[in-house]
C-alpha cells in the first residue's frame, strides 16, 4: 500500500527515476494522524499537595526564628 499524493508521472519536478532536482521539494502527500481520543486532563492534586507542604515549611522556619529572636530579648 502506497501513501497517497500525486502520480509521479505528474509531480512537476521529479527526475528520471522518481528523484527530486537539487533545491525542488519534494510533493506534498496527503496525511492521515491524529488523536483517536481526546487526551485525559492531567490532575493538579500534586501541584497542590506541593505548594502546601512548602508553606507549611515557610510558615514553620520563620515561625521558629521568630521564636529564637523574642527568646534572646
């Protein structure tokens, strides 16, 4: 089974042979791709999970030399 697109005989720039000349590009042929099924949304419970976790630590560290600053007074 061939791909489809033009007969050779009637692509304007072929060679003997079915070759391309040097600076011609070659025929466009037609294409069959895609998606069979839209793609599933990706989950952003981890993102969120993450970012909570990193201000819980933010919150903790600075909560901590706070503690540290008020105990040296």
């Amino acid at each position: 089974m061939t791909a489809p697109g033009p007969e050779p005989e009637d692509a304007p720039g072929l060679e003997a042979g079915g070759s391309v000349a040097p600076g011609d590009t070659p025929p466009d042929a037609g294409q069959t791709s895609g998606l069979s099924h839209p793609q599933p949304i990706p989950s952003r419970a981890g993102l969120v999970i993450t970012l909570i976790a990193v201000g819980v630590l933010v919150v903790g560290v600075a909560g901590f030399f706070i503690v540290r600053a008020l105990d040296l007074l």
